[in-house]
C-alpha cells in the first residue's frame, strides 16, 4: 500500500499546497483521522472551491452545476459515513466537522491565491 504523503491529492488536480495546508493536513492525520478522510476532503475542497471556473451562464451550464452540486453532497455525506464509521461520531457531530474541516481547507487555499488582474 503506498505511503501517504502531505499534499499529494491536491497534486493529482494541479493544485500547489502550501504550508498552511500540509500543516492543516498534519493536524487532522494527528487527530486521527484517517489518509482516506484526508484524500476525500481534498476532493471535496477542490469541487467547492474551483465549481465557479468551470461553468459559464447558460441553461446547460446551469443544468451542469446542479449536476456537480449533487456529486459534491454525495462526497460531503461520504466524509460524514467516514467520520462515524471511525469514530463513532455521530450525524450531526461528522456532518459539522465535515464542513468545518472542508471550510478551513478551502480557506487554507484561498489565502495562497495571488491576486486577479495582477497586483
């Protein structure tokens, strides 16, 4: 089984990781969380923080984004089952941290953007 390593999903969707990711990261692997939690989180950032770059207006684009906000439910209540399963969390206390934890590394990654239109 491979080894897991700090910031290797965002990797894998050309997302640079900062530090305040990987230390972010580092803290939920030493909370005891597990590397599948963290892979999944990943996704689940990366679908909420980028959904606005892929869909211009329109009907169709419309009918698209409708289509990835329920992908993105679907992951963010597949961190939920985890979170229980793991922890014996319960829905409400795996759904909030769920979305805490998805916040602070949306967070974590909108703070490392430069600036739009150059300064």
């Amino acid at each position: 089984m491979p080894r897991f390593e700090i910031g290797q999903v965002p990797a894998m969707f050309d997302i640079a990781v900062t530090e305040a990711e990987a230390g972010f990261q580092r803290r939920l692997l030493s909370a005891g969380f597990t590397t599948s939690y963290l892979a999944l989180l990943g996704l689940a950032a990366t679908l909420t923080f980028d959904a606005g770059e892929y869909f211009p207006s329109g009907r169709e684009a419309r009918r698209d984004l409708s289509e990835w906000h329920g992908y993105h439910r679907g992951l963010q209540t597949a961190l939920a089952c985890l979170i229980m399963h793991e922890t014996g969390s319960n829905p409400r206390q795996a759904a909030l941290q769920v979305s805490e934890h998805t916040e602070t590394l949306i967070r974590c990654r909108w703070n490392s953007q430069p600036p739009k239109g150059g300064g």
